[in-house]
C-alpha cells in the first residue's frame, strides 16, 4: 500500500472504504490505520489546498459511512460549486432545489409541532426545564426519517422525542420516587382514567404520551391497508422507557454506582432510542408492514435495536453536563471508572473503541431471512438513527443549547436555504 502514501484521493477513498469492514477483518483495519496516518501526515504538513483539505479534514473528524444525509447534501452542494472545472450547473440546479423543497416541508412540520407544545407547555405547572429542546427533537426526528412522503410519522416521531425529553427531566427531578412509581404504573395500565389518580403536575404529561401513542397507532394503520394494531407495541415502548428511567431515578436518589455492564443494560433503553425506533419503523410501516410485527416482537433480543441505543447512550454520556454528575446520575464513564480505577482519559478512550466497534458490528446487520427490501429499510431506520447522532454529538452535547456548534448546525442545516 505504500504506492498509496501521496495519493490522497485514493488514500481517501481507502479510509472511507475501511469503515464498511465486518469485524475481524483485519486486512480493512489496517488499511484504516495507514490511511488514517497518512493523511494526517499529509495536513501536518500543509500539503493538501482547498477543497480536498476540507474534505480529508471532515472525514478524518467523521467518515462518510457516519454522517448524516441531510447535513453531507448541504456540504457537499457547497464543495461542488466551488470546484468549477466539475461542475454541471444543471446537476447543481437541481440539487439546490430539491434540498429548499425539503428544506420548506421541514420548516412547516416545525411550525406545526411549535404550536402543538406551546399548548401542552401552558397547561404544565412546574414548566419542562428543557422546554426549549423542541428544535433539537425535530432535527433529529428529520434524519431519523427524512423522506418526504412521511411527514405525519415525522411529526409523530418529533413529538415522541420532545415528551420523551420532558419526561427524563420528570423522573430526573421533579418527582419523588413515590410519585415517580405511581406515574410508571400508570402508564402500564394506559388508560386515560388512570390519569386522576396522578398528582396534578403529571397528569398533563401522562395524558400527551396516550394521546401520541393513540394517534401514532391510527395513522400507521391508515397507510397499512392491513389488519394490524401497532397500539401494543406502542404501549410496551412507554412501559419500558418509564421502567429503565424509575430504575435511575433510584440509583440517582440513593447515591448508587452500578457495574458498567449493569448501567449499560438499563442506559442503552433510558437514552430513548429504541422507542424511537419504533416511530421510525411506524412511520414507513406500508414498506415493511408485514415483516414489522415479528421484529418488534423480538426488540428486546435484537441486534438491530441494541446497536443504535448502545452507540446512543455512550454518545451522550461522553458529551454529558456537569449538572447530571452533581446530581449523582451513574454514567457509563463513572460507572468505567469506578470499576477499573482508571482515569477519565482512559474511560474515555475505551468509550470511543466501544463506539467504533458497535458501528462494525452495525455494519453486519440484517435478517437473512427476511426479503433484502425489508432488510435494507429495517437496517437503513438503524443507520439512519446512528448517523443522525453521531452527527449531532460531534462536538457537544446536542441537548445543550447553549453551544455555538449546535446552534450553527441548526442554522445552517434547518433554518437557512441555499442560495443561487
């Protein structure tokens, strides 16, 4: 490979290339490595100018395979256009216009959704301490689902996220563990009578997740033309995201540090992923309505679901906020670190090994039995997920809104068209 070491669009293309490999194949591995340091050899020494410099520079922060759809259009529109002696103008025409349509249909469904939780905010007492989190849900309910033909399992799915962040902050601290357990059993019965029996600050909340659920399960019938209620997997998705939320309440409040292999059983669940998922999976369910049953059946012994909330969780927790540790909130680094006596950069480098190994292993996916359209839409919701969150979570916390990464993301990818 040597023949290699000044090639730098073939030295791309190998690095690029080397994160499609299955695990254990350690021919790709070290064509990873070598051409990983070859081209950071080459920008150390200021050899590469333009656009392949900018190119090589975001590939090496993240590869092609990891990044978000959405977010790679509007870069690579830009490279295009300033490489004049490639360019097809009508090519770039309509790049540009397919991606401000997008771009408009986006803006639309935010709107809707901004109104639709300014009602539910005013009808809340104790006010969501993340109340202002709604644009961060819906970009990633947009990569989770970009497509254009699904704008209802979007706003669905978007809706899911942003109750979803409130309830986290619910169980996080504004419910004793009493309250908390009473609220988790509630939502097992999921009966909107159930709601009187909640103290008055929960009961808006408990009423929204039933109302979404309910209208997720209507609207994935209504594209079915099949006989197929989807409303109990909504439900064991609740069910489970409160149950693995009151079990960290608990660690929380009691000071307890669980082994990493514990926390990460419960914390690969709490992130919110997997529920997530299913609103993916809802909102394309006519593509993949028959296979559809039996892979939620089996979520909870599935690969397919495991990986997304697995890369997810560590994501968050290595980007996680001073206030949760103070809170006493276990997470994966601590949990590492308490129980190898290692030291924070440490954790964090073998956090960073278990990312890039889940992303291998990600790579492996797919129901050999199951037709490959349904295979490849099952897995390309997974990956669609993983690369909307590693995107995100590339420089800070994607919740923290106060960072001038995110807001630029947002900006650039969610609020501004591109121009002629």
């Amino acid at each position: 490979m040597e023949h290699l070491a000044e090639d730098t669009e073939g030295l791309l293309s190998l690095y690029e290339a080397s994160h499609l490999r299955f695990f254990g194949e350690q021919v790709l591995e070290e064509a990873k490595d070598f051409s990983s340091k070859h081209l950071n050899l080459l920008l150390s020494q200021n050899k590469l100018k333009g656009n392949l410099r900018g190119q090589v520079q975001l590939s090496l922060q993240l590869p092609l395979h990891q990044r978000m759809p959405r977010v790679e259009a509007r870069n690579f529109i830009d490279i295009y256009q300033q490489d004049a002696e490639t360019q097809h103008l009508v090519l770039l025409r309509l790049a540009k216009l397919e991606y401000n349509l997008m771009h408009s249909l986006y803006l639309d469904e935010l709107k809707e959704l901004t109104e639709w939780w300014t009602q539910v905010k005013a009808k809340y007492k104790p006010g969501f301490p993340r109340d202002n989190r709604l644009v961060q849900c819906y970009f990633w309910a947009m990569g989770f689902v970009p497509d254009r033909e699904f704008p209802k399992g979007r706003k669905n799915l978007a809706a899911y996220g942003i109750i979803a962040t409130a309830l986290d902050d619910m169980y996080d601290t504004q419910g004793s563990i009493d309250d908390l357990q009473m609220f988790t059993h509630a939502i097992n019965l999921w009966d909107i009578k159930a709601v009187n029996e909640l103290p008055d600050f929960m009961k808006v909340i408990y009423s929204t997740i039933v109302e979404n659920g309910d209208q997720t399960a209507r609207d994935a019938l209504e594209h079915l033309g099949l006989n197929i209620d989807f409303l109990p997997y909504i439900k064991e998705q609740w069910a489970s995201y409160c149950r693995v939320l009151m079990v960290e309440a608990r660690w929380a409040r009691e000071r307890y540090m669980p082994s990493f292999d514990d926390y990460m059983h419960n914390a690969r669940v709490s992130i919110g992923i997997v529920p997530g998922m299913v609103y993916a999976f809802l909102a394309q369910a006519h593509v993949i309505a028959e296979y559809l049953p039996e892979c939620l059946d089996n979520w909870a012994n599935s690969e397919l679901f495991f990986w997304p909330g697995f890369i997810t969780r560590l994501l968050d927790d290595l980007m996680g906020t001073d206030d949760e540790m103070e809170r006493g909130e276990p997470k994966a680094m601590v949990c590492y670190m308490a129980e190898r006596g290692v030291s924070q950069e440490e954790a964090k480098v073998h956090m960073r090994g278990l990312i890039n190994n889940a992303w291998t292993r990600l790579v492996e996916l797919g129901d050999p039995q199951a037709p490959s359209h349904i295979r490849n839409s099952l897995l390309g919701v997974a990956l669609s997920i993983c690369r909307t969150v590693q995107t995100t979570y590339l420089h800070d916390d994607w919740f923290d809104v106060g960072t001038q990464p995110n807001q630029d993301c947002l900006t650039q990818h969610l609020f501004t068209p591109i121009g002629d």
